[in-house]
C-alpha cells in the first residue's frame, strides 16, 4: 500500500476537478453496522438478506420485515460515523465539484457531514405508506425508547398510514423495485462527469447501482476502489487499495493534502 498510495493516487485525487464517491456496506462496517455479506442473526438467522428485502416478504409477513427494520434502524442509531464517512467529508471541502453516491440505507454519511449524499436504495429513516408514496409516515413513539429493543429482534407490526390505513413501510428500494428516478439520474450524470471516482466498500454485484462506477470508468474517469477484499470492480478499477475505509481513506486523504 505504502509504495502506491503517496504518490500515484494523492496526485490523482489532489488534481481531480469533479470527484464521485461511491460507496457500499462496507464503509459502515467498522461503524458496527452489518454488512449485507453478514449472516443475519437472532429472529432473522434463518433468511438472507436479499429474501427478507422484498415486497414478496413484507407482505407475506410484515411483523418479521418491519421487525428486522426497525432493529436495523437501532443498531445505526447506536452506530457513529467513522473516519472513512469523516474522510469523505474533508475530500468534499478540498474538492468542492464532489458527489457522494451511496448505496446504503443508513444516515452516516449525513451525520458525518455530508447532507447531500444520494441514496440509490432509500434511508432506514423514510417510512411511507405502501398504498401512497405521498401519504407522509412516521414512526411510532416507542414507549421504554430503543433500550427495549432485544438485541436478537422481535416482530413488530408496521404502523398504519393516517390517510388510509394501509400499512406504513420502510423508504427503501427493495430487490425487484424500481431505484428512485431522480437519485440514479443525478447518479448517472455525476458518473458521466467525473475524473475520478473512489468506490468503497461495495461487492458491486447489484444492479443497477453496480453501473456507476463502471460509468465513469467508460467515460475516461480513473476508478480507484478501497475493499480488503477482491470485487467484479478490480477489473475497471485503475487503482485497487487492499483495506478498510476507516484506515485507507483518511491515509490518502492526509497523503494528498499534508
Ligand atoms: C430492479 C435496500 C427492476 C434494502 C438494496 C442485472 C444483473 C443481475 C441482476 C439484476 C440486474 N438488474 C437487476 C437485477 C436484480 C437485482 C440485483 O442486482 N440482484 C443482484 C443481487 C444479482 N436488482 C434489483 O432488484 C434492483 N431493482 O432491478 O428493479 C425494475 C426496474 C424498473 C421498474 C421496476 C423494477 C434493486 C436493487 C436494490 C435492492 N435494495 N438495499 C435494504 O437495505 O434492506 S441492495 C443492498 O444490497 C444494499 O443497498 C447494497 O446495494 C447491496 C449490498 O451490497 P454492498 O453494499 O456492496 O454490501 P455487501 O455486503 O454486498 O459487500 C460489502 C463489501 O464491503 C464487500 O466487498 C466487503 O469486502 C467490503 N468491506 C467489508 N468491510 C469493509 C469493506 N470495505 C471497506 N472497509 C471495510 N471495513
């Protein structure tokens, strides 16, 4: 890393003009947020992931969907940005033409000091109405606080829209729904204009949020991707950074701008 990362890649990213960063479950990692590689535990061990984020299964049983939501939601409550999202944050103030681009559901990015940042996938914390998109949700108030939440989970039912009654359900993109329109244009776009983008902790298996890196590399950016482990995007990456976003991030960041 050492030999490569001084030089090369803070020259790359010190005379970047317009910059995405891209990033996947992996920069919330080291935030103690599981990853969607993770096995799921407690009430949920026995699915994966991508059978419990489905429509399929929320309607087939949405005390053990909303459950696993809101028990998901605790955890990035609990969770605090790390120096990877704080990274970022600083590369934005150095390189004001940056764009965030994140396929997570969580808020860390925000917290960390990006208000801006695209969600490919919706938030853990934009429930809606399943019947009406418009129909504003919240959620409700729990009574003994997140404290209550049994660390293994429990089924809770979704509440109920105040317009209509219908089930309120988690503001993310399931597998087999469409991505938000306006979230993967400003995404495409930003892909398309770049000179570098930096993709973190993502597998770059699911689609079509996996396109944007692959975007900006056909559109002549130079992709850089931090992952500990080999991805699909080694390929068109110019530059693969073997480590974590909490190390490697604030590494090339000090190494660009001393
Ligand atoms: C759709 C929200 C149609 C919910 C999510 C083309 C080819 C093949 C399949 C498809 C295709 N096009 C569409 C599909 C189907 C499907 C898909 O891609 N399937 C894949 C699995 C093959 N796509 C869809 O269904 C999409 N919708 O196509 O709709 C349509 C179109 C028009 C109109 C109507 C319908 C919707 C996909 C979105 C699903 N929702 N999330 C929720 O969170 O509950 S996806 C979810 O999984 C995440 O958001 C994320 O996108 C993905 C997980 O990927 P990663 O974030 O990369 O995380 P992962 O755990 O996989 O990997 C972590 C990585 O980090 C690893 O590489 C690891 O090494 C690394 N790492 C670990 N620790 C660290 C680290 N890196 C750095 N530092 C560390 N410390």
């Amino acid at each position: 890393m050492e030999e490569v990362l001084p030089h090369r890649v803070a020259q790359l990213l010190r005379d970047a003009r317009r910059v995405v960063i891209f990033t996947g479950a992996g920069i919330s990692a080291e935030s103690g947020v599981p990853t969607f590689r993770d096995d799921l535990t407690g009430l949920w061990a026995r699915f994966d992931a991508q059978q419990l984020a489905t429509a399929e299964a929320f309607h087939a049983d949405p005390d053990l969907v909303w459950g696993w939501y809101e028990w998901r939601r605790a955890r990035v409550r609990r969770a605090e940005p790390n120096s990877g999202h704080l990274a970022i944050t600083t590369i934005e103030s150095r390189i004001p033409d940056s764009t965030v681009i994140t396929q997570n559901v969580d808020d860390l990015h925000e917290r960390a000091g990006t208000p801006a940042t695209i969600h490919l996938h919706g938030s853990l914390f934009a429930p809606r109405c399943t019947a009406a998109a418009a129909h504003p949700a919240t959620f409700p108030d729990q009574p003994d606080g997140e404290a209550a939440e049994p660390h293994e989970g429990r089924r809770i039912s979704p509440p109920r829209c105040a317009s209509c009654r219908e089930l309120v359900r988690p503001g993310v993109v399931w597998f087999g729904e469409a991505l938000p329109e306006a979230a993967l244009t400003a995404a495409a776009e930003a892909a398309t204009a770049c000179d570098v983008l930096l993709t973190v902790g993502t597998s770059g298996v699911v689609y079509p949020a996996a396109e944007i890196p692959r975007i900006a590399a056909s559109s002549g950016a130079t992709v850089i991707q931090v992952n500990p482990q080999p991805t699909p995007l080694d390929r068109i990456a110019a530059i693969n950074l073997r480590g974590s976003a909490a190390q490697v991030l604030p590494t090339l960041v000090a190494a660009a701008w001393r």
